[in-house]
C-alpha cells in the first residue's frame, strides 16, 4: 500500500493484492467483456457481529444500502474482496 504497488507472493499464504484501481486494466488484457466490477463482502463486513444483532429490518435497511452501492468503482476499497464478472468474447 505504502507504495502503491500490488502484491503476489507468499504471505501467511499464497496472496494477490491489487488496487481497485488496477482491476479493470488487468481484465482488459484478456477477451473479456466486463460485466460486473463489485465488491463482495462490502463495508459491512467490519461490523458484522453488531449487524446480526439488530432487528430483521436494520439488517435489511444495511443489506439493502450495500447492494445499492456495490459496483461503485469509487467505493471498491471499502470491500474485503473485489470479483469481476466478464463474459468471454472471442
């Protein structure tokens, strides 16, 4: 992070860091047809222990927020895990 660089190698085991930013170039080498840049465990993943003990409709309110803002590109580096979806088109 500190200088901005993404990272594979051997951690507490095999890793690959990339910043949200350089997603979309490294997809781009390949035949691929973006379909879906999101992120999977979102923000609320920090606080999950407190958010399942809340009331069903506080949890739908966060569930709901995360699923409205979960491919925004600005928003990606607040997730604990960004997936691509792409379509093969060649």
């Amino acid at each position: 992070m500190v200088e901005d660089e993404n990272f594979a190698g051997q951690g507490f085991s095999d890793n690959f860091f990339i910043s949200p930013k350089n997603v979309l170039p490294l997809f781009s080498q390949f035949n691929l047809e973006k379909l879906h840049l999101l992120n999977c465990e979102s923000f609320l993943y920090l606080r999950e222990p407190e958010l399942l003990r809340q009331r069903p409709k506080v949890i739908n309110a966060w569930l709901d927020l995360a699923e409205q803002v979960c491919e925004r590109e600005d928003l990606l580096s607040m997730a604990e895990h960004i997936m691509y979806i792409g379509k093969k088109t060649k």
